[in-house]
C-alpha cells in the first residue's frame, strides 16, 4: 500500500461514506447501498414503446421514444436522492443516476440512434443560486456512460416562468414555450435528439422544450429519458 493509498484508507475510516439513499454506512459499494440499489423502483418504460410515460405526450407532441428510468417516491431512497441532487448541492448523484439510467436501457439500444442528449435547462439566475442544474447533472451520466455528447448551448431558458397554476393548459404551454429560445444555425438536420429532465410531473415542460426545438428545427426528432416520473 503506498502513501497515498494509506492516507486515503485513514480519512475513509474517520470520515466513512454513507449512502446516499439511506444514510447507512458504505462498505464497499458505491455511493448507494445494495438494499437501496435493489429498492429503486424502476419503471421498464424503456421495454414498451407506449408505456404510462409516452401517453402523457400523445397528441400534444410527437416523440420517438419515452422513459423515466424510475418511479417517483415522497419519501425513502427516491424523495432522498432526488432532493439531495435538488437542494444539498450533491451534483455527483444525478451523473450516478445518469449512468444508471444508460446501462438498463442498454439491452433495448435505446441510445443507438441519438445524436445528441440536451438536458432542459434552468433559468441562468436560478442555475447561479443552485449551483448547476440539476438535468444536466443526469445528462452528463448518460452521456458519460454512452458517449453520445450532450449540450446545454442549443435550448436555453430566457424567461422564469412565473406560477403556473391558475392558467389554462394552452396558456400554460404559451407562456412556457416563450421562455425557451432556441440557438438557431447548429446544424441539427435530421438529428434526433433526446431531451432529459429530473421529474416529469404534467410533462408541460418538456413538451414545451420539444416545441420549441420543433419550431427552429422541424425535421428534428425528439426523444425523451428523466429520472423519474410522478403519480397522478
Ligand atoms: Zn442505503
């Protein structure tokens, strides 16, 4: 064992890794423990090409494929890692997910025909006050683990969507759909892109992202992957 080595094997005992989705001690797994690992509830949208999640889309706007790699959770290892990812600072958890997220899609090649995974971007007001966004942390993991690049200069948001509850949905997809901008002169003919978000919840953002992106680029094609998706 060098030097190195050792030092670091001193600070993991003083300072031993928790789970991230339980707080428990680590042994020697990664970030999260095998009981939360095995806990993760996962949707296997990826599996059924009209599944609960490309049904939020239908007539609204045409997409490839959809997923969310789990179900959401308001509490245990799911409410814990999305809000760590969130609030805590803890960026490295949604490139975790991200990767995890990429090797059970694997088996469908749900990654085979992407060009280009653009996470839905935060206001860069809010970005500053968080620290990063949160999607492209997600992004980032996917992309990591299935090389395809991933880009946060092509969709931008421009407007900090004010509440949205009391409008209606056309309203409601108006007014989003104005606080994206979209670089034009990228050549993004014919590429098919897919759009990451953390929860889908009404879907009215991302579909307001896949609007927009439609609007400059009408030959693209939309694809879309988040980590979780929300009960209604
Ligand atoms: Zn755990």
């Amino acid at each position: 064992m060098n030097a190195q080595t050792a030092l670091k094997s001193i600070i993991k005992n003083l300072f031993p890794e928790t789970c991230a989705g339980c707080n428990n001690r680590l042994s020697h797994e990664n970030l999260l423990c095998t009981d939360c690992m095995y806990s993760l509830p996962i949707t296997d949208h990826h599996k059924i090409a009209n599944n609960r999640f490309t049904n939020h889309f239908l007539g609204r706007v045409k997409i490839e494929k959809g997923a969310a790699y789990i179900n959401f959770r308001k509490e245990g290892v799911v409410q814990e890692l999305l809000h760590k990812l969130k609030y805590r600072g803890k960026f490295f958890i949604g490139v975790f997910l991200g990767k995890m997220a990429a090797e059970i899609v694997e088996d469908v090649d749900y990654f085979n025909d992407i060009d280009i995974i653009i996470p839905v971007p935060l206001h860069k007001v809010k970005e500053s006050i968080r620290g990063y966004n949160q999607c492209e942390a997600f992004a980032k993991g996917l992309s990591e683990y299935s090389n395809i690049p991933y880009r946060v200069d092509i969709l931008l948001k421009i407007k900090n969507t004010s509440s949205q509850t009391k409008k209606s949905r056309i309203e409601r997809i108006e007014n989003v759909e104005k606080s994206f901008f979209v670089t034009p002169d990228i050549d993004l003919n014919e590429k098919h892109i897919l759009l990451v978000d953390d929860v889908v919840t009404t879907g009215a953002t991302l579909e307001a992202c896949a609007l927009a992106l439609k609007k400059i680029y009408p030959n693209v094609k939309i694809s879309m992957y988040t980590i979780a998706i929300a009960n209604e």
